[in-house]
C-alpha cells in the first residue's frame, strides 16, 4: 500500500499570503488529522477530518482551516501568513483498530510539508 | 501544561546494548499510547502501540511497558542498532479520540 502523501514538500510565502497544502491518505483509511511541528511547540494538533466532517480541532487561530473531499484526500489552508507559522505540517491517516471494544486511531504520518514564511 | 512529558531529551547507547525511553503522562483519560521515530525532514514513522487493558507488547526489538498506576510508559529497543538513532517521540490519546498529544522527544544516539 502506498503511503500518505502530502504535496508540496516544501514552500516559501511573504507574510499576509496565503497557502493550501494537500495531503492523500493511504488507501481505505477515512480519518485525517493535521499537525504542525515547530522547535519550540514540538507537534500539536490542528484539526482531523473523518467523513468530511471536521471532528474537532485544536488550539490555533480561525486562520487555519482544512476541508476533506469525498475520496478522503485532505486540505489544509493559512490565511494571512506570520512568521510564526514557518514550520512542519504534517498529515496523517488513521486505521482505526477495535481493541476490547474500544476504537483506537493507529495514526501514519506523511513526510511533511515544510512551510516558510518571509 | 505538557500533558505527555519526555524528560531525557538525549540518550547515548552502545551498539548490541538496551536502550530504554521513558515517557511519562498526567491525564487519567489517556488510554492508548503510541512510539513514534523521526528522522530530520521526514514525518514520523509509527513504531509500536499500547492499550491501557494490557501492560506490555512486544514487536521485533521493541517493546513497551505500561505503568498506569504510576501513569509512565518506556520503550525498550533490543538489541540498539546504529540505524535507530533518530527522535522518538511518545504520544498518547483517549477512548476513540483521534487526537494525539506528543511529547517532546528524546534524541537517541546509538553508537558503533
């Protein structure tokens, strides 16, 4: 099975841009969740999409915001780039195993998206 | 407030030798915890998965232990290999939550 794929792998923008990074889950898995990486903040959660539903999203400004297509395929966007948003974005997928009943999200990631922002 | 905390941000093993990664978490509702390692420019490569039902498993050269009563965790990596250093991240999620919360990472260093 090929796994997740996010496109672009890097990017450079000028602050107040904006960006749309793309990201296709492995196949047959419907869960995806975005995560930002940074030196200082290390990885945190931005949002995760299922059915494209938006289930719940993390602790970031309404400047980020994602959207997920009939095929699982994922994007997120940034509008109004800073400077603080230079960092790794990171899409996963999930497969989503039941263990004594409960439902449990086994999450893969793609290589990243590393975004610049000038 | 760290919610998964990776106190050793480094560790340096020898070659053929154990090396030991300890994770510990504050949060009652986590029930499931996951290994990541990362490589510099690449996302992070799933390792090794436990449930809070059980106390141990096992893959290969990895295992992990679950303390819940002390709420820690540790990944065990036996025998070290040069091709294991890299970072390690431990992450931890609640009952059908999707979210993970990651802790910082500890930079493993196996040595020739």
């Amino acid at each position: 099975k090929a796994g997740v794929t996010q496109t672009p792998r890097y990017l450079i923008k000028t602050r107040g841009q904006q960006v749309t990074l793309s990201c296709s889950p492995i196949s047959g898995h419907r869960s995806v969740s975005w995560y930002q990486q940074t030196p200082g903040q290390g990885l945190q959660f931005l949002f995760e999409y299922f059915s494209e539903t938006q289930r719940n999203k993390g602790n970031f400004p309404g400047r980020f915001s994602g959207r997920q297509f009939s095929n699982s395929r994922s994007e997120m966007n940034v509008s109004t780039l800073e400077l603080g948003d230079s960092a790794l974005y990171l899409c996963a997928s999930s497969l989503i195993i039941s263990v004594g009943g409960t439902l449990l999200y086994e999450q893969y990631f793609g290589p990243g998206t590393r975004l610049t922002v000038t | 407030d760290q919610q998964v905390k990776q106190n050793s941000p480094s560790l340096s093993v020898q070659e053929g030798r154990i090396s030991i990664l300890n994770c510990d978490y504050t949060n009652s509702m986590f029930d499931y915890f996951l290994w990541y390692k990362k490589y510099p420019a690449e996302g992070p490569t799933f390792l090794i998965s436990i449930s809070s039902i059980k106390d141990k498993n096992e893959d290969g050269r990895f295992t992990v232990f679950l303390n819940k009563s002390a709420k820690h965790l540790s990944l065990h990596i036996v025998p070290s290999q040069p091709g294991d250093s890299a970072v390690y991240f431990c992450a931890a999620s609640g009952s059908s939550n999707y979210k993970l919360t990651f802790g910082k990472g500890t930079l493993l260093t196996v040595n020739p």
